[in-house]
C-alpha cells in the first residue's frame, strides 16, 4: 500500500476527547482538534502525550481536517490508522504467505454474510477473514488489551459460519513494528470463545506491518500463543 508521503502534517499529539475518535495535536503552535480512525481510546493502548506524529487529509471525516495517521518513534513509525490493516491485507492477499488460505483469485471486502460483515471475503474457498488490529508499545503483545462485547458477537457468528460449512481466518494485524510476538489472555471471555472457534475450524495468522519511504508492507509474520 503505497502513502503520498506529501500529504502528511507533522504535528505534536496533546490529547484523546472524552468525545470518541477526537483528540488535540498541536500544528504550528496552534492547538487542532483531529479525526480518530479508533473506536478504542488510544490511551488504554499506548502513550502518545507529547510525542510527534502525522496527519493525513480527512477521509472519514467532513467535520474535521485532518485524520490521525501515525506516531513517529525514533527510525520507526507505529500506524494509529486502523483502517490501514485491511487495505494491506487485501491488497497482498495472493502474496504466497497467505499460500495456507488456499486459491485467492475472486476477494471481496465488507461482506454481508447473514448478521455478520466479514472483513476479506475468498468467494473461491467460502472464506472470511476477520482482521483485528493490536497497537501497543510491548514486544509481547496481549490480546484482547481491552474488553469487546463486539468482538464476542462477532465470535457467536463466525461460530455459525463454522458450523454451516463456511471456512474463517482469524488475523492478528499489530501497527507496532516492535511486537515480537502476541498471546491471547486466557482469563478473558474472548479466550474461551476464540478457542469454541478454533475447535470448530477457524484458522488463526499473525503479522505486523512496517511503514518505510510511503508503503506499508507485512514486515513479518508473528507467532500467535494461545
């Protein structure tokens, strides 16, 4: 996925709102409230007070300016964008890495199976890919970081298209080029849930991306312990 790197404004990340997906980041001296592309607050994540960081041209928001992009961290960039992981994913979706999801020819994203939108649908295999991104400062990444009733919803569907012959990839996606690694928390309902789902079929991969010279590449896969 290439980034016109012209496009970027550099500024200094103040604050998450208590409003979701807004937050204040300094630009020229001049406090700036920006989009937010997290339903999460990015707090309960990772540190980003102070630190430098770059803007994009509002896509997702006609309200506000510019989009929160990424936090500049010595040579390495982590990706605050979530909706990155996706576009990444599909678009090297036919890379051999991904050879063990079998034929890729015909993909589709944001389909509608039933109550459930999966992320990449495979029409050749009858499968969804479900993308989950992980941002954090860790090497060893732990997931869930916060609680999801969504992603517990999401589990229950995909549970189903197990069970009515359709095949799901579970992906890990962290935006953090240092994670080494990422292991599920076992005390969380999502652990239980995500293992019903393993045990009924589901496959699982991991990965991070790295941003260098305006593209953003899968860096490495990464070893999911659960």
């Amino acid at each position: 996925m290439n980034i016109d790197e012209t496009l970027f404004v550099p500024g200094v990340f103040q604050r998450e709102l208590k409003n979701r997906f807004r937050c204040v980041v300094r630009l020229a001296d001049v406090d700036e409230v920006c989009y937010v592309s997290s339903s999460c607050k990015l707090e309960n994540l990772i540190d980003l007070s102070g630190k430098d960081v770059l803007l994009t041209p509002s896509a997702e928001s006609t309200m506000l300016p510019h989009t929160l992009f990424a936090v500049k961290q010595g040579r390495k960039t982590t990706i605050l964008n979530l909706s990155v992981a996706n576009a990444v994913i599909f678009e090297q979706l036919r890379k051999r890495r991904f050879s063990f999801l079998g034929k890729r020819k015909n993909t589709r994203r944001e389909v509608l199976l039933g109550g459930y939108k999966a992320d990449i649908f495979i029409d050749d295999t009858h499968t969804a890919i479900e993308i989950k991104t992980i941002i954090t400062s860790k090497k060893q990444a732990i997931f869930p970081s916060v609680r999801s009733e969504r992603s517990l919803g999401q589990l229950e569907h995909i549970k189903n298209l197990l069970l009515n012959g359709y095949r799901v990839c579970y992906m890990f996606v962290s935006l953090s080029p240092d994670v080494k690694g990422i292991s599920l928390d076992r005390t969380t309902p999502f652990y239980s849930a995500f293992i019903d789902c393993v045990n009924s079929g589901m496959s699982y991969y991991g990965c991070t991306l790295k941003m260098h010279n305006g593209e953003i590449t899968i860096a490495s896969s990464l070893n999911v312990e659960i």
